[in-house]
C-alpha cells in the first residue's frame, strides 16, 4: 500500500507542470508574412520561452479562424483566449478609439508614439471594462493613398469608390466628396478587380501583401496618419495565469510593442521600394490637394476633440499635431 501510495505521489508530482500548463488561442486577420504577424509568432516564443512552457499561445493568421470584425467578441466571451485587431475597427463605441485614425496629426513615428503613450490609459481602462486586457499595440507604417488612376485636386475624389476599413477613414472619404465602402484586408484585391471599389488609403505594407500592382496604377506617398493593431487577452484567461506567468508574458508585451513600433519604421521604406520595382508609380501628392487634405483633416480633429469626455481631451489634445 505504502508503494503504490508513493508511486501515485511521484505521478502527481510529475504531472504538475502539464497541469499548470495554460494554453490560449490567438487569432489574427493578417497573412503569415505580414510584419504584425510575423512579430506576433516572435511574441508567442518568447512567452514559450520565458513562460517555460507554462503558457502556450497558437496563432491562427489571415482571418482562417475568426473574420476580424467578430475577433473582439469572440475574445470577450472567451470563445478564445487572446487576439489581434485594427483599432480603429472599434471606433463605433467610442470616439476615443479613434485617437490613431485622425488624419494629419502624426508627422512621424515618433508623433504617433507620443499620441500612443497619452491614450493608452484610456483605452485600457475602457478595455479592461469590456472583460478585455491589454497586451501591446504596434502602429502601421504611414497610410498612403492607392488609386486606378491619377488623383490631382479635391474634384478627382467625386463619386470615387473608397476603401474604408474604420469610421474615421469612412468619414475623411466622404469630405473629399468619395463614396467609403467596408472591404476587409483579405478581400482587397478582389474588390478592386470587381470594381467594388476605385481607392483606399492604407499602409505600404498591405499594398505589398496584397500585390497592389496587379490591380492598381498609383501610390500616393503621404504620412495621412498611423493607425494601430492592439492585441488583447480575455480577463478571465489572464486571472488564472499565476502572477510569474503574468509578469513574464507582460515583460513579452513590452519587447513586442517595441520591437514592432520600429518594424513599422523600416517597413515603409522598404516596401516602398518593393511598389516601385513592380512598376507602380509613386508620387507625392499634389500641394492644392495636399491643402484640401490637411483642412480636411483639421475639421475632422476639431469635430473628434468635441465628441471626448474633458478627461480625455486633457490627456490627448496637447500631443497633437495641428
């Protein structure tokens, strides 16, 4: 008896760690070469190995999983653990969640991490509320303008077909007379072959993931603004991690956040040349609509400041550029 007894201790004992083990799912809407997920994998083998193997993360990229519109929900009701989304998609909520998507307030990286630095309490905060826990945030490369054809003056947006992935790029189309339509990133390529849509303004980097040259004629290079992926953990996942666990994968977060902010940086120029060489034409934008986009963006800055609480307004409006 006292044997068996022993060898059923010695069996517990060596079980512990696999019953320790926690594992989460982690979708994400971006395709395996995209720079946001190839930092996500490096992300989760950090955790893998600082964790020890306490924590196992699978990541399921380019929408396989869950679609990015329903990728919040599904990690608030823990259908999974964990996930990636464009910020901006959740700027229905609140205006506050469009901190990143106002076009012109960011002249660089460097702009766009100070505006990171002022609202991430706040959207923490406001996460934390929805069952959700933040992990990091990284920012998109400058988004540019992508068209079939040459855009010179305001007049040229009228009645344009508009790629709009977020309320705030939904809202700069229309004030340049355009017609904003909801295409994901996955679907791109065969909205414009269909004529689903005629433009959209997005980052260098999903011009490259999604081989803008085979459907387009024309890249506007121009810093418009730095909008942002955050990733997030269900609370209830997050508590029964054990406090180590937690502090090794928020000590993760931090390499990730930084480590992706400066992949960001080198992105744009690289992918830049990428467009060039597939023979699509770059330009800057012409200085009459160049005006027209920065008033443009000026009025929607004005409107965003008067929809936030005075609380948010404090922390944000003096890192703005205008």
């Amino acid at each position: 008896m006292k044997l068996l007894h022993t060898v059923a201790l010695t069996g517990l004992l060596a079980a512990g760690p696999a019953l320790a083990q926690s594992t989460w799912t982690l979708p994400t809407a971006y395709p395996e070469t995209n720079f946001h997920t190839r930092n996500l994998k490096q992300f989760i083998e950090d955790v893998d190995t600082s964790t020890g193997g306490k924590l196992k993360i699978t990541l399921h990229s380019g929408g396989a999983l869950i679609k990015m519109p329903e990728i919040k929900r599904a990690v608030q009701t823990g259908q999974v653990q964990a996930g990636e989304i464009f910020l901006g998609t959740m700027a229905n909520e609140t205006p506050l969640y469009s901190f990143d998507s106002i076009p012109f307030m960011s002249a660089g990286h460097a702009d766009a991490q100070k505006l990171w630095a002022a609202a991430r309490p706040l959207v923490t905060a406001r996460l934390d509320r929805q069952n959700l826990h933040v992990l990091y945030s990284v920012a998109w490369p400058a988004q540019g303008i992508y068209a079939k054809r040459e855009l010179n003056a305001i007049g040229d947006f009228k009645g344009l077909k508009f790629r709009a992935p977020s309320p705030s790029t939904a809202d700069f189309a229309k004030r340049l007379g355009a017609v904003p339509t909801v295409v994901q990133a996955a679907d791109i390529p065969q909205a414009f072959l269909t004529g689903l849509v005629d433009a959209m303004m997005t980052s260098s980097t999903t011009g490259v993931d999604t081989q803008a040259w085979d459907y387009l004629s024309h890249f506007y290079s121009v810093p418009t603004m730095f909008p942002q992926n955050i990733v997030f953990v269900n609370k209830a996942a997050w508590n029964k991690l054990d406090e180590p666990t937690r502090k090794a994968v928020t000590e993760a977060a931090a390499r990730a956040e930084a480590r992706g902010w400066e992949m960001s940086a080198e992105e744009n120029a690289t992918n830049i040349g990428k467009l060039k060489e597939n023979k699509l034409t770059v330009l800057d934008v012409p200085p009459a609509l160049m005006t027209d986009f920065t008033r443009v963006g000026g009025e929607m800055a004005k409107d965003w400041l008067a929809k936030l609480t005075p609380e948010e307004r404090a922390a944000l409006e003096p890192v703005l550029k205008r």
